[in-house]
C-alpha cells in the first residue's frame, strides 16, 4: 500500500478516533458496571463481550426508565 503525506494524515486521525471511541466505551461499561468490571478486565474483552455488556446496560435503563427508579 502506498500512501501519500495527506492520506497518511487522515489514517492516523482516523486511528485516534477510533482509539478514542473505544476508550469512551470500555469507561462507560465500567462505570455502570459499578465497578463489576476493571478498566483492565474491559480491555481484555472481545468485541461480542462489549455487545453483550452493552445490551445488558441499555436494558436495564429502559428497565429504570420505565419503573421509574433512580439509577443514578
């Protein structure tokens, strides 16, 4: 592959985004996990892992949601 100065650019701009995003999610899923899980334990996970987690989150704020409950 070859790339010129600009593509390269936009590839690592890319990469940090990604980066980013993924740190973004692997925090949330600690913080509601309250403490359940370690910011290295998140870090270990495989990318099913963190669906399955974050279905598991997303259903239990439409469960809070709906009863009323605080979760916060």
């Amino acid at each position: 592959m070859s790339l010129d100065l600009e593509e390269i650019n936009q590839l690592v701009l890319d990469m940090e985004n990604d980066s980013k995003a993924l740190k973004d999610e692997l925090y949330k899923i600690c913080w509601f996990m309250r403490g359940g899980v370690t910011i290295s334990e998140a870090y270990n996970m495989d990318i099913d892992d963190r669906k399955i987690i974050g279905n598991i989150i997303e259903s239990n704020l439409e469960t809070t949601q709906k009863s009323g409950m605080p979760f916060f």
